[in-house]
C-alpha cells in the first residue's frame, strides 16, 4: 500500500514538473527585462532573463496581465515599469 502511494506521489510529481518545464514557455521565447536606474533609462542596473512572463511578474511583483499590457503597448508606463524596458529580443 505504502509503495503505491509513493509511486502515485512521484508521479504527481513528475507531471507537475514537465508542465512546468514545457507548458510555461510553449514557444521557447526568452524575455528580457533591463533594469535601469533613473526614468531617463540612462543607467542600467540588472538584466533579468525569464522564460515567461509569470516568472517576471514574480520578479517586479506585478500581475502578469499588466506587464503583458505593457509589452504590447496597451498602457503606460506606471511603478516599477518606469524603470524598465521588457523585450524578447536584447538589443544592447
């Protein structure tokens, strides 16, 4: 009984991981984000590399939603995206 419910568990597990692994990013896009220091994006501070946008919106604690917006032009810039530039593609 015991090992059939580890193997249940392991495989519970191993699915969660391969929809993690290959259902967040389905087109295998990189996102960028550049950090900058002043509003005038002048200065850099950090480049973040993420494989979705989920992932990114943990990292400026905003809904993905919003930064999605945002990358598509939909609204302005407002809070910590004043300070940053969010592209697919880095062009420095």
């Amino acid at each position: 009984m015991f090992n059939l419910q580890r193997h249940h568990l392991l495989d519970k597990l191993l699915k969660i991981k391969y929809n993690i692994r290959y259902m967040g990013n389905k087109k295998g896009l990189i996102w960028y984000c550049v950090l900058f220091y002043d509003t005038e994006k002048t200065e850099i501070i950090k480049t973040l590399k993420c494989n979705t946008i989920k992932e990114l919106s943990y990292y400026l604690g905003l809904e993905p939603q919003t930064i999605r917006n945002y990358y598509h032009k939909n609204i302005k810039a407002r809070g910590v995206l004043q300070y940053c530039n969010i592209t697919q593609n880095l062009k420095i």
